[in-house]
C-alpha cells in the first residue's frame, strides 16, 4: 500500500475528518467551511484546516464560489467530493456481492437462458430474499408506497447505496458495483436495477413501488419510484 493510501486511512480513521467528509459527500452540491463546521459542530477555522487536509490527501476538492455569492470582496471556499475513488473504499463498493451474483448466476444458467438473463434473475432473487426478510420483521398490513420507500432507503443506505429523496423518489448517490458499471454498464446498471426491484417485490410493495434506469452523472443509475395510480 502507498503513502498516499496510508495517509488517506489516518485521515479517514480520524472522527472530525471523517465526519466532515461524509458531511460534504451527503450535501449533494459545493458545501462551504462555515455550512460543514456548523454541520459537525466545530469551529470553522478547525474545519477549514480538517478540510484542506481532506483536498490534500484527494477524498475532497475544493473551489470558489460564482460572484454573485460573494460577502465582504471575497468568494466562499467550496468543497465537494473528488471525482476518483480511493484505495479505502469511500465511497463503499461491494464487489464480494456482485462476484457472488454473478457465480450464482454461471453455476445455475437453466438451458434456456442466455448468461445476462440467468444474472438477471439471481439478482432479482436476492433483493427480494433481503425484502422479504425484512418485511416480516415489520409489523402490520399492507406497505403502501411511501413506507416501501421509507424502508428501501433503510435497507439500501446498510448497503452502501447512500439513499436520499428527491421529488418523492429514492435516488442513490453512490453505486457499490461500481467501477465494474464502467466496464460493463448495461449488465451492471441492469443487475443493479433487476436487485432493487427484487427489493420492492419482497416487501410485497411491487405493484405501487418500481425500480427504473434513472442514470445521472456520479450516482447510481436507479432510482425508485411510487408508482401511479
């Protein structure tokens, strides 16, 4: 491992660095000092020092606000996360899952299956084995859409897909295939899709919730979505 990967891990094992990181990573848009020290409940020019440590170290980049944001002459310092992973795994990736899937997938192929299918199917299998699960352990009737949403965003943030809403939708910030999804973006964004409607369907809440290719720049390519009446 290098310097930098080992210097990367201190920062991160570090509770306000960390904090501050998952802080910027959750915004969702440029977060300024003054937004993450009042979010982490620290001075700003102490987040401001764990800040530019984050930028150095690569989890974190940094700029300056448009003009029209300007207070006092000067424009606030931005910070966002970087484009390129590093070697920690922050953001989380899974690949055990996918290389289990995909096993799963090469070793139960029925004849009349093509490969991306059978991948298709074990996928959808295995987000409706983790629905299920947890659809008896809730209490109650029917799950209407907005408690099916409520709990998909439990389940998906345990794995890593770092949920958050939007328009009444659960869209995912982060995609734990990737960068497999680079490689091969239709079978990945297709598995990703197929498991998160196995999801829905487990928590019998299929016919008012739905998985759909959503796919936008640095997030997940699905989204789930209540369904229409």
């Amino acid at each position: 491992m290098d310097r930098a990967a080992l210097a990367a891990i201190a920062a991160l094992d570090d509770d306000v660095r960390r904090a501050l990181y998952e802080h910027v990573r959750a915004a969702g848009v440029p977060v300024t000092r003054e937004g993450a020290a009042n979010a982490v409940g620290i001075s700003r020019k102490l987040a401001a020092f764990h800040l530019d440590k984050l930028v150095e170290l690569g989890v974190l980049r940094s700029g300056f606000g448009p003009a029209s944001e300007r207070r006092v002459g000067r424009a606030p310092r931005l910070y966002e996360p970087a484009g390129e992973d590093i070697a920690v795994r922050v953001p989380e990736r899974s690949p055990e899952l996918l290389a289990s899937i995909l096993v799963e997938a090469v070793t139960t192929e029925r004849p009349d299956e093509r490969a991306d299918d059978a991948v298709l199917r074990v996928a959808r299998d295995r987000g409706a084995g983790v629905g299920a699960a947890e659809r008896a352990r809730l209490r109650g009737g029917r799950v209407g859409a907005e408690r099916a949403l409520a709990t998909s965003e439990e389940l998906l943030a345990q794995q890593g897909f770092e949920p958050f809403r939007e328009e009444g939708s659960v869209r995912l910030r982060n995609c734990p295939f990737h960068p497999m999804a680079e490689m091969a973006p239709g079978l990945v964004c297709g598995l990703n899709r197929a498991y998160l409607a196995g999801l829905v369907e487990g928590l019998d809440a299929g016919d008012r919730v739905s998985a759909e290719l959503a796919p936008r720049a640095g997030e997940c390519c699905v989204e789930l979505r209540p369904r229409q009446p």
